[in-house]
C-alpha cells in the first residue's frame, strides 16, 4: 500500500516479490499500480485480481500441495517485450528454485 517500491504504473523496469500472509489479499493493504485502467476495483478487493483467497482454500482443502508464500508482481502496460521477457525468465528462475510447479499468471 503506498508503493513503498515506487513500481512504474507504465513501462516496468523491474518487478517485485512480496510475502503474503493470512487467508486473503486484505483491502487497504494492497493497492494496484497500473496505468493501463481504473484500478478501483482491484484496490477494493485485490483477490479481484490475485485469486489467492480461492488459492489459499484449494490449499486448505487438499487440492492443491501448498501455496507459495509470495506475490511476484509488475506492470505491463507499455513495458517493452525484451523487458518482460526478462522478467518472465527471472520470475521463473525464483519459482524452480523454490520447488514450485505451477503458477497463476493474471492480467488486467
């Protein structure tokens, strides 16, 4: 909330990992920085956008091993395709290294 890490709301130049804690995204302590639309919704309930309260219930119930404790994020909007190549290739080096198999990718 804040952004704290001065994220590109257009024209990403780099992307970020933030822990997560508890059952849900909480209102008022996540906040979308993206150029590319109204973010209203996404800031009133972030899981709009980061399913994690659903994921966190699959997790719960037995679906799905354990839910990685991190949010790897960064905006698209205008950043250019060397640029996002890049930081697909570096997510995905921090996911293999942490055992994860799969991920969900979401888009605005």
């Amino acid at each position: 909330m804040g952004n704290p890490d001065h994220m590109y709301a257009a024209t990403a130049k780099f992307w970020k990992k933030y822990p997560v804690e508890g059952d849900c995204l909480e209102q008022g302590k996540w906040e979308s920085v993206h150029a590319g639309y109204d973010p209203v919704y996404a800031n009133e309930s972030p899981d709009r956008v980061a399913p994690y309260k659903v994921l966190k219930q699959l997790e719960k119930e037995g679906y799905i091993g354990y839910l990685y404790p991190y949010l790897l994020t960064t905006t698209g909007n205008s950043t250019s395709v060397a640029d996002a190549t890049k930081f697909g290739q570096e997510m995905a080096e921090d996911l293999l290294k942490a055992g994860i198999q799969a991920a969900i990718l979401t888009s605005t």
